[in-house]
C-alpha cells in the first residue's frame, strides 16, 4: 500500500490523499476527447498505452502544443520502438531508421513484424501520420528534422557500444538531448514561449541528458540482465573488467565507486537545468519540464551510493512522486527541491570515494546556481507531535481506504454501464 510507504513523511501522507481527492487536477487537467476527431482521440490512447511517465503532463499542456507534443512523442515512441526490436535484421533496421522522417509524408507506411510491445505504434503509423500531417507547418518542420537527426544517431549507435564518456553524452545526445531540444522548438513555435526558449540547444540538450543519465545509472541491473549496456567503459573500467561483473556481491565497493562517478557526472547538468527552468514563462509548459527534472534529481539522491542499484530497483515512493509533482509548480519551489536533495547526496559522500572532490565541486556549483542559501530555503519537512502525527496517519489512511474503494466501485458500475 502507497500510504504505508511514506510512513514518516506526513506531508506525503497529506499529498496522497489530497491526489486520490482530484488534487492532481491543479497541474494535470481532465481532456475534452468528445471534441477530437476519431484520429486524434486514437492517438492520445496510445499515448496512455505506451509512456509510463510523460502522458500526464503532455495532455497538461495548453492549446495546439499539446496537440504536437503529443504526436512528436509517439512518433519518437514509433521510432524507437524501431531500435529496440531485436527480432528486425541490421540490414534491414538501419535504412529504416535512416529514411523514418519520410515515412511522416507516406500516407500508408506501416510496420506489421515488429515484436515489442509497443508494435501498435508502428501497425497503426498511419493514423498518427496523418494527424502529423493535420499540424501547422512551424511543428512539423522540427517533428522531422528531429526524427531525422535521432534516426542516424540511432544507426550510429547500433553497432556501436559506449566506450568514453564523450560517447555517452553522445548516445544520451541522440536518443534525449535531440528531444529536448526538438520540445524547446515546439514550445517556441506555439509562441507560448520566448524564441530563445528553442534557439539555446546547448541548455535544452542538458534537460535531455539530465533525464536519460537517470534513466541509465538506475536502469544498471535490469538492463544487464536484458544484454543491454549503456554505461560507458570508461567509466566501468576503471573498477571491473566487465561491466556485468560489478552486480557481484564481492565487487560491491568498486560498484559504488563506478555508481557515484556516474551520478556525479549527471549532477553537472543541474546548473543547466535551472537555467533552462528560468527562462520559461508559460505555466503548462513550466510544469511539464519542471516535474520530471525534480523526479530525476530525487532519484539520484536515491540512487547515490546505494547497493540497492546492483540488487533491485531504485523508486521514489509513491507519495514522494506525488509530492514532488504537486510542488513544483514555480521556480522557487523548485530551487528548493534541488537544494534539498543535492543537501542529500552531499551528506552521502564518502570521505574515501575516488570521485569526491568531482562531487563536492558540482555540488558547490549546484548551490550557488539555485541562488537559495541553506537558511534562506523553506523547510518542506514537517515537525509535528506524536500524538497528532499518529492521528493524521491514521485519518490519511482511512480516507485512502475509502476513496480507493469508492473509486473500485465507481469504475466498477461505469463498466457494467458501458457493456
């Protein structure tokens, strides 16, 4: 149960329920479908099918953009789909990833022999083609010089593993840094945000590869067990002769040293980031970059000498995410959250961990960048008696209970209704 996670963290407690109760309507409004086309409507279906993440925030966003937003990540989620298809021969993956920005203007292009799980992607590209094509000129511009661009990374890579670190800014560059900056495009294009916004590639590539080296360093053990290896050997190298081999229980304390070096190499795009957050002046469009940069940044706190990466998976709780969606929501909030968990990680570092001096000079930065000192930062914990926290735990609990069970049974005669 989510609630009895965040036992402890009564203002996540607080968040929870206040969520469960439609709190999350502030930051991720309900969509009209009823006024969609048949096509349109088919393709924000398969927005929800196939994004674990972005789906909520990307139907959050105001007017036409969210529109173009919405096709710009289903066919990268089409393209991609392509690149992780095992079962499709070189041959034959490569000129598709090289010509798929054509296939935009291909009425009828379709795949049937894919294999992953999100194939209906690329079974029904025709339906997300023509809603493409249905966008203004200014965002299909950037939707396909994107998809071009990323395509040949892709092939780049395919034959290629991450060898420098240079190399892993550059696979990160390809499959992330180009969605950002494609994004800062579309959000310029829309006018909803200065042209600056799209014209700095250099702060919108840091957005994308803040996110994927994330995405990267927890993903360690599952990509392992998948064959996959995306942290780069020069970094590994330094502490095991295999990448696989620092999962080894015996291996441990080299594995954390190769983790931190990892994750210290992340924290130097916060600085970017914040940068890049306080340029924005539409509200849709902070949240939707905001969010998920406080998710990253809290699962590399998580993530931060932690054994659990070579063991398991590393998650934020439930109500730590939900907190975190609910707060950050302007700049000083989320300058706040930075700090707060850069103070975590600062108070993780070894006194004999080989990156610690990278570590403490990035997290120096990080402080200054925020512009927020430690006394000057609002305290996000909440120091209650023990008696009224036993309280508040327990009505937290029991109105989880009962929402979750009025929700049930909501769904429950909403489906019986539709049969």
């Amino acid at each position: 149960m989510d609630i009895l996670k965040s036992l402890g963290h009564p203002e996540e407690i607080f968040n929870l329920v206040k969520f469960k109760m439609g709190g999350c309507r502030a930051v991720m409004p309900k969509l009209d479908y009823e006024s969609m086309s048949e096509s349109l409507r088919t393709c924000y279906r398969y927005l929800n099918q196939t994004s674990r993440s972005f789906a909520a925030v990307i139907q959050a966003l105001d007017g036409e953009l969210r529109h173009a937003v919405c096709i710009f990540y289903l066919v990268l989620r089409a393209l991609d789909t392509v690149e992780d298809d095992m079962s499709i021969p070189l041959e034959k993956k490569v000129p598709m990833l090289h010509d798929f920005h054509t296939y935009l203007y291909q009425a009828e292009w379709c795949f049937t022999e894919s294999q992953e799980k999100d194939r209906q992607v690329l079974e029904d590209f025709p339906t997300i083609s023509l809603e493409f094509r249905n966008l203004g000129q200014e965002y299909r511009d950037v939707i396909s010089d994107i998809c071009h661009r990323m395509g040949m990374g892709m092939a780049e890579f395919l034959e290629k593993k991450v060898g420098s670190m240079k190399e892993w800014d550059q696979y990160c560059h390809y499959v992330a840094g180009l969605v950002g900056i494609g994004l800062s495009q579309l959000f310029s294009a829309s006018q909803l945000e200065d042209p600056e916004v799209g014209r700095d590639t250099e702060l919108a590539n840091s957005m994308g590869l803040f996110l994927q080296k994330t995405n990267i360093i927890r993903d360690y053990l599952e990509d392992t067990l998948e064959g996959r290896a995306f942290w780069p050997q020069e970094a590994w190298s330094q502490f095991a002769s295999r990448q696989e081999d620092l999962a080894q229980p015996e291996e441990l304390e080299s594995a954390l040293s190769c983790l931190n070096l990892l994750v210290t190499d992340a924290l130097r795009h916060v600085p970017d980031v914040i940068s890049y957050l306080s340029r924005l002046r539409n509200q849709s469009v902070f949240n939707f970059c905001a969010i998920p940069q406080v998710m990253a940044i809290a699962t590399l706190s998580a993530c931060y000498n932690n054994p659990m990466v070579f063991q398991g998976v590393v998650k934020i709780r439930k109500g730590q995410a939900v907190t975190l969606m609910m707060e950050a929501t302007n700049m000083r909030a989320v300058q706040s959250i930075i700090t707060q968990y850069s103070q975590e990680i600062l108070q993780k570092v070894s006194l004999t961990d080989p990156s610690r001096e990278k570590t403490l000079h990035i997290l120096a930065l990080i402080r200054e960048k925020s512009s927020l000192s430690q006394s000057s930062v609002p305290s996000r914990s909440h120091h209650l008696s023990p008696m009224y926290l036993s309280a508040a735990m327990l009505l937290a609990a029991l109105s989880w209970q009962y929402l979750s069970t009025t929700a049930a049974q909501a769904q429950g005669t909403g489906d019986t209704q539709g049969h």
